[in-house]
C-alpha cells in the first residue's frame, strides 16, 4: 500500500515522501497516528496545500524538542526495584518504567514510542537508554536499577573511581608509546 508520509519516520522515509508499506502497518498506525495519508490523487493535492503548514509545525515541533533534549541531557535516572543477593530484579524494568521516572522530573513522554530500550532490565546496575522526543531528536538516559537510593548513590561513586582510575591508566599507556615512539624516532635517527 503506498502512503504520503506526513512526518519523518525513521528507517521508513522523510516527510511528503511517498513509500510503500505493509497494509496492517498503515492501517494500525499511520492513519490513526496521523503520520501518513493514502497515496491517492485527492491526498496528493491536500497534501501539497497544506506542505507549508506541516513543515512549519515540524521545525516548531523539532525546536521545543530540542529545548527539552538540551535540558535531558546527562540525566541520571534511579529506579527503585526489589531484588535478589544475585542482583536479579523479581520482575524487570520496562520502557514504561522509564517514561514514569522521567514524568516524575518533569519531562512527559509516551512510553510505547518515545522511550527505545531493547529489552526490559532484569538485573541490578547501570544502564543507558536512548529517548525519541521528535523523529529527528534523540537524547541518551543513563538510569541506575539499584535496591535503595543509598545503594544507587554508592554505585554512582564507584562507577566515578573507575572512570578516574580508567583514565589515569589510559595517560599512562598513552605517556609510555609515546616513549617508547620518542625512543624508536631518535634511534632511526642515529642510523
């Protein structure tokens, strides 16, 4: 069934283009989301009417998401959940999860299409999620699964001593080739 796409939708096509899609996907989405019209004479003129109009309300769209994505990012997110000593959630954390912390700080998002985790979490830690605020709009969430707040906090810490200790290891062998590179050049140079 060929559709005119009336926003971009990733790996699908960009807005008035005009792309061939599964019926159920049409019928089940597209239309009732409004996000594209049948791809016959009479849309293709409505479409063409209204062009300006929509692509204006896209770069306002795209603004605002913007804005919010600026405000998002390098949020850290700390969700609660009961778990066993082998730090096996009973139960998961679900995109749904997600979407309610961020409403919790301010940010409302629908959880179905806005929040891209792969699968749910069912294990204690730290993890990182991609948001769709606006087709074009991505931001990254980091969330922590943790027992309690103390626990997440400490988690926090700990994962910041690494990094550090990561980075002084990186100078290091970054200090130690470029010895060893210094040392390589001046005996080519003596030969």
């Amino acid at each position: 069934m060929e559709v005119i796409l009336l926003e971009r939708i990733e790996r699908l096509g960009a807005m008035g283009e005009v792309v061939n899609v599964k019926p159920g996907f049409a019928r089940n989405f597209l239309f009732p989301q409004k996000k594209a019209l049948r791809a016959n004479k009479d849309n293709k003129a409505l479409y063409e009417a209204k062009k300006g109009e929509l692509e204006a309300n896209n770069v306002k769209a795209r603004d605002q998401a913007q804005v919010v994505a600026k405000k998002m990012d390098g949020m850290k997110l700390i969700i609660v959940r009961s778990a066993g000593e082998g730090g096996q959630l009973y139960g998961s954390v679900s995109a749904r999860d997600i979407a309610d912390a961020l409403k919790d700080e301010g940010f409302p998002l629908e959880r179905t299409t806005q929040v891209l985790l792969n699968a749910p979490v069912k294990a204690l830690g730290t993890y990182k999620t991609a948001v769709r605020l606006h087709p074009e709009v991505k931001v990254d969430v980091d969330f922590t699964v943790a027992r309690s707040l103390e626990e997440a906090n400490q988690k926090a810490v700990e994962a910041a001593a690494m990094l550090e200790r990561a980075e002084d290891a990186a100078k290091l062998v970054g200090e130690t080739e470029g010895e060893a590179q210094a040392e390589d050049a001046a005996e080519e140079a003596q030969a």
